[in-house]
C-alpha cells in the first residue's frame, strides 16, 4: 500500500492544515494539493443555507463592499518619530560631552536614553514593515459563512484591556477554520454562533463580517 502524501502547512501562506481532506487553504484560497482520502461529505444543511445567500438582495452589495483595514502606517509614522527624538537626544548628549557644555547633555539627557529610543523607534518600524509586507501576500477573502462557534482571550497591556475574540467560521465548501477578530468596543455588534454574512479575511483575521439574514 502507497502511503498518502499529506501537507501540514500551507504552501503558500503556512497555515496549519486541521483537515487533510480539503483541497483549499481556508485561510488564503490556494490550492493545497493534498493526496490522500476523498473529501467528507459537506454539512448539506449548512451548505444549503450559505447557498441562499447569494439569492439575497443584499449579498452584491456585502461582496462589493471594500472593508477598512488597520495600516501598518501608523506605525511606520510613529516609529520614524521615535527614530528622530532618539537621534536628537544622542545628539545633545554627545554635544554637551565633547563641547563641554557642563556635561548639560549627560546630566538631563544620559547617551544611553537616546539610543533607547532609537531602537525603539527602529524596532516599530521593522515591525510595521513586516505587517504590510504580510498583509500585501495574502489576498482578502470575502466568502459566504456561518458562525459555528466563538472565543475570546483578554490581555492587559499599559494598564489597558484588549479583548481579542476568535471565531470558528464554516464555508460553502465545507471547509472551517478559526479566525481572530480584534473587540471594537461595545458600539459594535458581536458575532454570535449561528449568525450568517460575507467574511472578509485576511489570512487567520477577520477584517469585516457584513450579517445577511438567511
């Protein structure tokens, strides 16, 4: 007997691949080429259901419809000014060393505190880079989908609490996967386990959910 070949990563966004019988990535679309068992039956119930939704009148509209996205921007701003505050400060510290400005520079501004800041500066900066390199290599996905299940996990950070939720969301084809979907406070609604709409993904996040009723 001939061992099936079996992936345990996407090829192209390196997902985890939970169900070997599934001959797309859940998270970027591309074609696994898995060998191996034939598919499992779909969920027809479910299938059915997320079939309908293209007869609504709204889903042209939710498949039209282009998402706002966090931007790596930002970070990129805010790194750059860290940079600058960061080169100052060494700049003061040096000068009040090597002019004699009665050590000013040292006493207020030590070396150390700006070099801290540029590599803070520098460190934002790379990672804003890496977010938008990796968010421009993979595509935004917008699929019919049902709400299967839900979790969440708070983190406190700066003395803030940020809400991270996680959603188990099921495909006309029958594939499944988890995506993360960052809490926008109280004034929006929260998806809830039978809830149907256009998922708008982006590798394992949710950039927007537009709930159609079917």
């Amino acid at each position: 007997m001939v061992e099936t070949a079996k992936r345990i990563n996407c090829p192209a966004c390196g997902a985890k691949i939970t169900r070997q019988e599934l001959s797309l990535c859940s998270y970027c679309g591309s074609p696994l080429g898995l060998i191996g068992e034939q598919a499992k039956a779909k969920d027809d119930a479910t299938s059915q259901r997320l079939a309908k939704m293209r007869q609504h009148p709204e889903f042209e509209a939710a498949m039209a419809r282009t998402p706002a996205e966090e931007s790596p921007v930002r970070g990129l701003v805010v790194g750059a000014l860290l940079e600058s505050a960061g080169l100052a400060l060494v700049v003061y510290a040096l000068s009040g060393e090597l002019f004699g400005a009665g050590g000013g520079g040292i006493r207020f501004f030590p070396l150390g505190v700006g070099a801290v800041v540029v590599l803070a500066g520098t460190a934002r900066i790379v990672q804003a880079a890496r977010s938008r390199t990796k968010a421009a290599s993979l595509p935004l996905l917008k699929r019919p989908a049902i709400v299967k299940d839900r979790r969440s996990i708070t983190e406190s950070k700066g003395g803030k609490a940020r809400t991270t939720y996680y959603f188990l969301l099921a495909f006309e084809d029958g594939a499944e996967a988890e995506f993360a979907f960052p809490g926008r406070g109280t004034s929006h609604e929260l998806l809830v386990p039978g809830y149907t709409g256009v998922a708008c993904t982006r590798g394992a996040t949710i950039v927007d959910f537009s709930r159609i009723r079917v």
